[in-house]
C-alpha cells in the first residue's frame, strides 16, 4: 500500500492536491466523555465552577476545526464553509458530533475529528475538578462524502 504522505524517497511530503477539481465535502466525526451520572446532573443543572461546559465544548470545536492545519503536520488549511458541532447529553456520556463542510480539493476529515477532540478535551477540562474518572472515547470518522460542483 502506497502511503500519499510518502515521496518515493521515503520522505514525508505534503499532498499535492493543485490538480484535483474543487469539490463540495463534507465530513462527520463523533466521540464521547464517559462521566459519572452525579457530574451529568452538574453539568445539566448549569452547576460546573468554570461555567456552561456545553456550550464552551462547541464553540471549542469550532475554533479547534478551523486551526486543523497549524495542528496536523502537513495538513492543508482549507477554507471552511461550515462547521457544526453538537453535544448530546446521556445519562453517563456527552456524546459529541462534528460536521465538517468546506468546497476544495481535498476532504475535511480531520477538521471534523480535530472538532471532536477538542470538545471532549474541553468537557473534560470543564469536568476534571468534580470527576476523576472520566474518559474520552469512540473518537472516529463516521462519513466523508464528495460531491461534484454545479
């Protein structure tokens, strides 16, 4: 299997993607933060010291998918058309999903799991005063599409 971030060298490269149509893509992650029942009441009641978790998780996301290729070496920095993050509150879980969307050559997964990520990290930063055993879990890519420009 030939690896695209792989000269024939051996060496790490970038993509070259200079040939390839710009494409309507879209990418959706998801993941989730294990917590105790008792700090899910906390959260839901609005009762965390640092403020609305949910909330700071999305707009967190947001930023994180826009910032993906300062993160990610030799990831492209696309230009995003749309990004969407949503937290779902369960009864022991925060389940979190990511919709990336931007028109380019190349696909928007990882602005979408860069989104989850960074909301898990930052539930689990919101959470960590009042719950030592959570985690962070199921991070994946759940689709990535393409479809031609009108």
């Amino acid at each position: 299997m030939k690896l695209s971030h792989i000269d024939s060298t051996g060496a790490m490269r970038m993509v070259d993607v200079s040939v390839k149509p710009p494409q309507k893509r879209t990418a959706i992650a998801s993941g989730a933060v294990c917590l105790a029942p008792a700090t899910v009441a906390l959260l839901k009641k609005g009762l965390l010291k640092k403020g609305d978790a949910l909330a700071a998780a999305k707009v967190a996301g947001i930023m994180a998918a826009k910032k993906t290729g300062d993160l990610i070496p030799l990831c492209h920095n696309l230009p995003l058309d749309n990004v969407d993050v949503t937290c779902d509150v369960l009864k022991d879980r925060i389940t979190i999903r990511a919709t990336a969307v931007s028109t380019g050559k190349t696909g928007v997964e990882m602005e979408a799991l860069t989104a989850v990520c960074v909301a898990a990290l930052t539930l689990y930063d919101m959470c960590k005063a009042v719950d030592k055993n959570m985690h962070i879990t199921a991070v994946r890519l759940v689709q990535k599409k393409k479809e031609a420009l009108s």
